[in-house]
C-alpha cells in the first residue's frame, strides 16, 4: 500500500470513530427515543459500510454489540 492510499485509510478511520464516538454520545446523553436511536445506529452502518465496501460483518462483530449495551442501560432492557 503506498503512503496516500495509507493517508486515506487512516483518515477513513479517524472519520468512521468519530461518527461511532458522537452517535454514541447522543444516544448516552440525549432525551433520544428508542426508535431514533436505532435510526442513527442504522444510518452510521449503512455510511461505514460505504467507506469499507465488503466490511460489514466487522460493523456486526465490532460496533453492534457496543451499540447494544449502549441501548440495553439506556432504555433499561435487560
């Protein structure tokens, strides 16, 4: 991988994080309804899996279950 192809991958990932670290953060410490909040984890999914073509299983081994736990203190589903 030469240095701008390297450039760009990172950046897509400091990109990608900071889209997880803010939805997160709204969900966390917003009055956000259940049904919103899985609308913004669908739509920060669907945006991830467009930078990284072919990587989405990641997304469902990585993020989803942070998401989840995310979710389940939030709206108390246990």
């Amino acid at each position: 991988m030469d240095k701008d192809k390297l450039k760009e991958e990172e950046k897509k990932i400091r990109f990608m994080r900071t889209l997880i670290d803010f939805s997160m953060a709204v969900i966390a410490q917003t009055d956000i309804k259940e049904d919103e909040a899985l609308k913004i984890i669908s739509s920060i999914k669907d945006t991830i899996c467009a930078m990284f073509p072919g990587k989405d299983y990641l997304f469902d081994m990585i993020y989803l279950p942070r998401y989840r736990r995310l979710l389940n203190d939030k709206f108390r589903r246990h």
